[in-house]
C-alpha cells in the first residue's frame, strides 16, 4: 500500500489533543435525541449555513460557495458512512476549487430521521476525525438537499430526472439488491417491487425511482446517469446492474435494452470504519467544538476509494482528491470485504459472546488479536490476488491498527447487524475457497460457529443479545433448535448454499460449536491458536 492510501482527507488543521470518553453504547442517535439539547448551553451555537464561522476556532468550515453548488449526485441511503466517505470527497472537490459541479443530493427511503436531522441545518453536519494522537472536526457542505421519498416521490423522481444528475450512488446494504444467492438474478416476488411495476410515480423501492427515472430520461432524449453501488459486495457494480435491469425487464423488454447499452454500472471498493454515533458522542462534539449537531459523523483517520473507471455521464473529478480509477475493481473489493469485512463478522460475534462490547476491547486481548492476525494471514490472504499498487501484509498491519483505534470504539453491535446480508459476501467465500482447495480453515469456522452460537440469543454469561437482522426469527429458531448441531443452520440454503451437504465441514463446524459451548470463546481460540504452533506465550 501506497502512503497516499491511508493519508486522510486534508482536514488543514493540527489534531487536539485525545480526551477520555465514556464506552460507546449500542445505542444509536434516534428521533427522541433531535431536538436541541444542547443548544441552551453557554457557547454552544446551532449549526446552519448563517452560523457558519460563530463555532470553536478549532472547528473547520466550508469556504467555497455553497449556493454555486450543481446537485450532480444523488445518493439513494444517506447513512453514517456515506457522509464520513463518499460526501468528504466531494466536499473536498469544492473545498479545493477543483469544481463546483458535483454537488450532491441525499435521498432517504425507510427513516425521516436524516431528513429531521439535516434540513434544520441546512444539510450541514459534523465529521469528527479520530485517532490514539487526537482529533480533528470539519463540517461538510457539499450536501445541497435531502428528501425522505416515501413523502414526496414526484420531487425525487423530478431530481432524477433533472439533466443535471449525472450520477446515482447506493448504499443500501447487500440485501437491498434483491437477488438470488444460488443464481444472482433479480428476485421479483418482493411486496414494494410489485407495488413499483404498477404505481411507476409512486415507487418504494431505489429500482423502481431509478427505472422510472432511466425510463423518463429515454423519453426524453436525455442522457441516463451513472450507476455507482458503493456497498460491501463483490462486483457490486454487477449487482446493481443484474437489480436495475432485471427490475427494468419487468416493465419493458426495450427500456431494458437501453439501459443495458447506454447506463454505465462501475463497482467500487469503499473502506472507513464508521460507528454508529452516539448521544453521548453528539454531546462531545457540541461540548468541544461549540457546535450544537444533530447528528455529527465520529470516524477514523483512514479513508479509501476505489471505483472502475466506466462512466456514462461525465466522470467526477475525484481522482484529484485520493480516488484511484481503476480497469478493473475486483481485486480491491475482495482485499477490502475477505480481510477487513470478514474480520469484523469473526471478531464481532466471537467478542459479543465474550461479553466485549466494542472491538478495540477486543484487540487489547492478545488471543483475539492473535486470532485475526491468523486468520487474514494463513487462512484468507493466500485466495487472494493482489491488487495493483497494494502491499497485502502492510494492508493487514494497518487493519490491526484500524481495530484497536480506542478513540473510535467501534462497538461489536454494529458489527453483528444483518448477519445473514454480510456472511454470505465477506466470510463464507473465502471458507468455500479453503475447502475447495483443500487449504486450512478452521479460524474461519470458529467465525461462522461463534456467529450460531451468537444467533441463540444469550453470550457465554447468559446475557441477552438482540439480534438484529432481517432473517432473526427463523435463523435464531434454528440456531435454538440445532444447538450444536448446525445442520438446522446449514439447511437455509438462501444463506448458506450448499455448505451444508459437505459432512467434514458439517462435523468440524458442530466440533467447533461444542468447544465453544464447553470451553467458553477465549479457551477455544487459545487451543486453535496453540494447535497451529502461533499462539503468543
């Protein structure tokens, strides 16, 4: 890996010295938490466009022309991670005078809870910055509308279909894509999506706003835009494409034709570690900064973006500000979602059993740092090929220091969310290669046994966890009824494909379960990492 790779975005101010703060929660900014809490205290100012300036010295701010802005992008699930990421690029693209044409509109589908957030502050937010040496806090203004469409579809589908939009960007998780594990094709028995074949002016879903605006450009004689999944996905670009046309098939044989000819669909590799924020982080950040958020960004220094170069509307300029353009993606999807996806799912549902709540916690253990360090280096990184320009071992160095960032604390409930959305893409993979080629994979399966064991719904303590995910109830009645016997597990076959006709990985995954439930997480990491000759004294 290149220097440039993990210089962070130029934030032109030196970090503050780091401060203690309380242990993340698993408890994320919601509705009960917008009002102004904090806007009585001495000091601390609103944030909208007039306030601008009236903050903490300390806290940067926009100093382009925010009305000049050109809404160019719209991006279809503005969450924590779109506005740590992909909106910091382009605010730099403005903030550097590079071009004011790449301003961007966020749309959400299923929450108000941005919209009541951002527009009191004029789409204004906080991104915060931090590392073990400190912090730093910029706001971001690059944001020039958001819309909750469920309130108003004719507003969004006039957006996209204004000829100023050039790109349409997506981070809807691996399960908004809609398809088929076994086959990868577009799934169109869904509810919302039989709804959006008929009510074409009143969609539900980003395919039927993005089909129905592609289809109202064609009319028109305008150019489609770019397609962009920025999700944590192999060949996400593919994916996108595979739900856009399939939709588009649905409704008509040849606007399905014109997007597959004339809609360019690039897949991009995403990474910075994004917790969720907290009340208790919000409350920091007005604190320190004199700034009264309603919901601000807390992430790392780190920050990489690497998207296929294949555009069908005018490329944005944001090679200029660390994004690498690339013939091909592939391999850096599959560096990002083998390694640090992959670890993540292990260390969050093996630390969640051992009673930690965030990963830093879980890195100070030397087992469990030990463990991953295994796991990327002897089990996953020998399936991988290496990108162009990218050191695996200096990658996989970093990741390590990415999780045990205290200052970030990225709690393990985030981690374990949708379990059956991001098993399917970052873990299970690289453990059907190892199998296949006869390769080592049993800290892999210890991942996927401490992931049923976390389905249960009760850590090695006894204590309860909430699962969260769109599969819970039938996988957690599953995971109940099978206790160590993960074929009940294994025989969702819309998760888990055919792992579960393999009996020798059907026997090591039970033996790994009874180690677990026998010995407690810790022991049994310990026995792996000794049966390997790795283990530290």
């Amino acid at each position: 890996m290149t220097q440039a790779e993990i210089v962070p975005l130029p934030l032109s101010r030196d970090p503050l010295p780091a401060e203690a703060l309380s242990e993340a929660t698993a408890r994320e900014i919601g509705p009960a938490d917008l009002p102004n809490v904090v806007a009585s205290t001495a000091g601390i100012r609103p944030l909208t466009q007039e306030t601008l300036g009236q903050h903490d010295e300390q806290l940067i701010v926009p100093t382009y022309d925010r009305s000049a802005l050109t809404p160019a992008v719209v991006h279809f699930s503005v969450g924590g991670f779109h506005r740590s990421h992909q909106l910091l690029y382009f605010d730099e693209v403005a903030e550097r005078r590079i071009s004011d044409d790449w301003g961007v509109v966020g749309v959400g589908l299923h929450s108000r809870h941005m919209k009541d957030a951002l527009a009191p502050q004029d789409h204004l937010y906080t991104v915060v910055e931090r590392s073990p040496e400190g912090e730093r806090a910029r706001v971001v203004g690059v944001m020039v509308d958001y819309h909750y469409a469920p309130d108003d579809p004719a507003t969004v589908l006039d957006v996209l279909t204004d000829e100023r939009t050039r790109m349409v960007s997506l981070t809807i998780t691996g399960g908004g894509y809609r398809l088929c594990p076994q086959t990868g094709e577009f799934d169109p028995e869904d509810v919302d999506i039989q709804w959006d074949l008929t009510e074409t002016a009143r969609p539900r879903t980003v395919f039927g706003f993005i089909v129905e605006a592609l289809d109202r450009r064609r009319r028109a004689g305008l150019p489609p835009f770019t397609v962009v999944s920025c999700d944590n996905m192999h060949r996400n670009g593919d994916a996108a494409r595979a739900a856009v046309v399939g939709f588009a098939r649905l409704r008509d044989e040849v606007l399905a034709r014109w997007i597959v000819d004339r809609v360019a669909f690039p897949s991009s590799m995403v990474d910075r570690i994004t917790p969720h924020t907290t009340p208790e982080q919000r409350e920091v950040v007005a604190q320190r900064y004199g700034v009264d958020d309603n919901w601000p960004v807390i992430t790392e220094p780190f920050s990489q973006w690497v998207i296929e170069d294949t555009f069908c509307n005018g490329r944005p300029p944001l090679d200029l500000v660390g994004v690498r353009f690339v013939p091909d993606v592939a391999r850096y999807e599959l560096m990002k979602t083998r390694l640090l996806n992959a670890s993540h799912c292990a260390l969050g549902y093996l630390g969640a059993l051992a009673g930690h709540t965030s990963i830093d916690r879980v890195m100070a253990d030397p087992v469990f740092a030990e463990y991953v360090e295994q796991m990327m280096d002897v089990e996953v990184t020998p399936l991988l090929p290496p990108p162009d320009g990218i050191d695996l071992a200096e990658y996989r160095r970093t990741l390590l220091e990415r999780f045990a960032n205290p200052a970030i604390a990225d709690q393990l409930y985030r981690l374990c969310r949708r379990g059956s959305t991001k098993m399917p893409h970052h873990l299970l993979p690289s453990l059907r290669e190892a199998i296949a080629t006869d390769r080592p994979h049993a800290l892999l399966t210890l991942a996927v046994a401490a992931w049923f064991r976390y389905l249960r719904g009760v850590d090695a303590d006894g204590r309860r966890i909430v699962i969260d995910d769109p599969k819970a109830e039938v996988l957690q009645a599953l995971a109940r009824a099978g206790g160590n016997d993960p074929r009940p597990l294994l025989g969702e076959r819309s998760v888990f494909g055919d792992l579960g006709d393999d009996p020798v990985f059907v026997a090591e995954l039970a033996d790994a379960l009874e180690r677990l439930e026998r010995d407690g997480v810790r022991t049994t990491l310990a026995a792996a990492l000794r049966g390997s000759g790795r283990i530290r004294p």
